[in-house]
C-alpha cells in the first residue's frame, strides 16, 4: 500500500484525488482559525477517509466520489446541515457508509482477511453489507459517547439512531452490488507486502 501510496498521479482524475486531500488539509485550517478547535477537529476526521482510497489503488472516480462524499460530510457537521436540512443526515448516512463498506472490504481484501470481491456477488453482497451495518453501529455509539460525555448539543435520538443505521445499511447493500460488479482498484494497484502470494 505505501507504493500505491507514494505512486505520482498520472490522469486527471487522479489529480483531482489528491487536490481532494490537499483540499481536506485546508479545511482543518480553515475551520480551526475561522470557527472553532472543535470544528477545525471535526474536519480532520475526513483526513484518514482522503487517504485510504490512495493508499488501496482504487480507481480515480471512486477516489474523487469518496473524497466528495467525505468532505461533504463533515463540512455538513459544522454547518448544522443535519438538523436544518430534513433527511440530510440520511442521505449522508445512505451513501458515505455505502462507500466506506466497500473500502473497508477492498482493505480486508488486501489483507487475505475476506476473498476478492466475488463476480457472482454474493459473498460480497453480504459481507460488505455486513460491514457498513457494523459500521453504522460503531457510528451511532460514536454520536453517542459525544453526547454523553463531550456535548449535549449532539443530536441522539432513538429514531434517529435507528434511520441512520438503516440508511447506513441500505447504502451499503447498494454499494455492494457495485462492488460485486464494478473492478473498483486499477490495474496496477500493488498489494499489501503482507498478503500471502496467490497460489495458481
């Protein structure tokens, strides 16, 4: 992965990728000097998400799409878009843990963890889906160590606790059928040097 990592950009797309993870750092500063260190740290969750898909080799559109998608998200935290837009939250919810699953997968792939996404989808359908659930659990436990222990202004509900996990997990059976469909990495992607050789 550090080799996918360190690889020049070599197509547009791959140049708006990194312009994406540029744009992320900027955001930090952005948020920690014009609103708050605790904005300026919301932003900079989106940092891992930036680099993960570089790290993997996917190919540029998921890269940028995921980038997108991330950026939006937290940039959505820190101007209340969640509790001023009605069904934001779910939106976000429905296509960024969507997104994630299938990288979370794509890592474990590398890591002879789970198999390469399967043509005939259906062990990648579940276990993908699987994953974007565990996620979305992880996620509202997450809001809800916030809200208990940070601040009391972290909007956790029940019903709202339960609609995000839904849309978290319908995203990720729909990105897992992309994923079961899709070639997502380049051709040129380099694997884990941990991963076992493949045998022919």
């Amino acid at each position: 992965m550090k080799l996918n990592f360190l690889r020049p950009p070599r197509t547009i797309g791959e140049w708006c990728g990194d312009l994406l993870r540029v744009a992320g750092l900027v955001c930090v500063v952005i948020g920690i000097t014009s609103w708050s260190l605790a904005d300026g740290g919301i932003l900079a969750l989106a940092l891992p998400g930036l680099v993960l898909p570089r790290l993997l080799g996917v190919k540029a559109w998921f890269d940028v799409v995921f980038g997108i998608t991330v950026l939006i998200s937290v940039w959505s935290n820190v101007l209340d878009l969640y509790t001023t837009v009605p069904g934001w939250d779910l939106v976000v919810h429905f296509v960024l843990t969507g997104l994630t699953a299938v990288l979370l997968y794509l890592l474990f792939a590398r890591y002879d963890i789970v198999g390469e996404p399967d043509r005939s989808g259906i062990a990648t359908v579940v276990l993908t889906t699987t994953m974007g659930l565990a996620l979305s659990a992880m996620w509202e436990v997450f809001e809800w160590f916030g809200w208990a222990f940070i601040s009391e202004t972290i909007y956790v509900a029940y019903q709202d606790t339960i609609g995000d996990m839904v849309a978290g997990g319908v995203g990720s059976f729909v990105a897992a059928l992309l994923l079961a469909s899709v070639p997502l990495l380049r051709a040129d992607a380099v694997p884990s040097e941990n991963r076992r050789p493949t045998v022919v």
